[in-house]
C-alpha cells in the first residue's frame, strides 16, 4: 500500500479514537452534572424563597407601623373626647375610634398571616438548605469518582495525541494539508474504506475503474461523488 495513504489511513484512525472518547467523557461527567444542576435548581429556588421571605417581612412590618400609627390616632381621639362640647362631635369622634379599631384588628389579622406564611417558609428555606447539604456532599463524593474516571481517559487521549503528533512531524506537509482540507468538511470520515463497491462515506457507488485503484492501493484515490480518501480494509481484500 502507498505509505501516504497507509499515513493517512492512520492519522484518520486515531483522530477517530479521539473522537470516540468524547461520548465517553460526557457520560462519565454525566452524574456530577446532574447533581450539580439539581444544586443550582435548588439555589434559585433558595434565593426566590429569600426574596419571598423578604417581601411579606415588609408587608408585616407596615401593618405593624399602621397598627403604631392607629394606636397614636386612639389617643388623639381620646384627648379629644375628653374636651368635646357637643353630642355631634363626640359621636363624630366615636366613629373615627372605632373605624381606627376596626383597621387595628383587621392590620392584627394580616400580621398573624403573615407570621405563618413565614413559618411555613422558613420551614421550607431550611428543608431546601438541608437538600443543598445533602447534594454537596453527594457531588463531593461524586467527583473524587468523576475526576480517577477522567484521568484514565485523559492518558488515553494523551498517548493517542503523542502518536497522531508523531505520525503529523514524519507526514508530507502537502498530503498533510489535502487532509486536513478534506477534514474541515468531512470531519473523521475524511478516509473511509470501501464496502461492496461503495464509499462508505457517501454510499454512492463507485466504477470498476477507480475500484481497481482502490484495490490496488498504489496512489491515494478519492471518492467521485463526495472527495473522501478511499482504501480497501484488509478482511475485505482477502
């Protein structure tokens, strides 16, 4: 076989592996981004409670000022109960007091709602923290796994880079950059065998004549219809 396609037969061998290893990396960090996506789920729905908490603390506490506020109203109205000269003011007077009564309770009545929205909040603000807690240390322990997973891969990756380095420094620049023209389209499948009479890669068929070149594997022969290099495995040969 020529060695420029045996080289390029290779180098398209081992960037194929490379390309093979992504699957697996994305499945082995799989379970350490769930958990932390479950984390950063668990987090804005902290940080909304937070804003919610936050909220009807305020609402409580305007009702508390307006009960103050009604308070200093009733002594007022007092004071000026004690001074009235006539039966319309002081009946005046007594509708304003028990209107302000009337807003005390109603103001009392919201606090008391609000204290157990609160509670109820609260409750569920330390329930998340706890789950928060509980995935921290599961991710924790995760990664100790996720990242001896990934170490043995990175050493694949590396021992298939320090040969695909190696095979590029020995490669004729110009066939190197056939190559990799044909690689920014066709990505790993830039060299694809023959499988009965077809480029694998477009599966279209291709003539008896450029068949026999392939077969022969003295000269680097492309794919007609789509530009691919072709070779002949070995098996199929036979």
């Amino acid at each position: 076989m020529n060695k420029f396609l045996e080289e390029l037969i290779e180098l398209n061998r081992l960037e194929r592996k490379l390309k093979e290893l992504e699957p697996v990396e994305a499945s082995i960090k799989a379970p350490l981004i769930k958990l932390e996506n479950q984390k950063k789920s668990l987090e804005s729905r902290l940080e909304k409670l937070d804003e919610e908490i936050k909220n009807i603390k305020l609402k409580k506490s305007k009702n508390e000022l307006l009960i103050a506020e009604l308070k200093e109203k009733l002594k007022d109205i007092e004071e000026k109960q004690s001074k009235v000269k006539s039966e319309k003011e002081f009946k005046a007077l007594q509708i304003e007091e028990e209107l302000a009564r009337e807003q005390i309770e109603a103001a009392n009545e919201e606090i008391a709602r609000f204290e157990k929205i609160l509670e109820q909040k609260e409750e569920e603000k330390a329930e998340i923290e706890k789950e928060i807690e509980k995935i921290e240390a599961d991710i924790t322990l995760t990664k100790v796994d996720v990242d001896k997973k990934l170490e043995n891969v990175e050493k694949q990756k590396e021992e298939i880079y320090k040969k695909r380095d190696e095979l590029i420094k020995k490669m004729n620049p110009k066939i190197y950059r056939f190559y990799e023209k044909i690689k920014r389209w066709a990505g790993i499948s830039a060299v694809v065998p023959v499988k009965k009479q077809a480029c694998s890669g477009c599966n279209m068929k291709i003539n008896d004549k450029i068949f026999s070149e392939v077969l022969k594997g003295e000269e680097i022969v492309t794919c007609p219809h789509c530009g691919r290099v072709l070779f002949i495995e070995e098996e199929d040969k036979e």
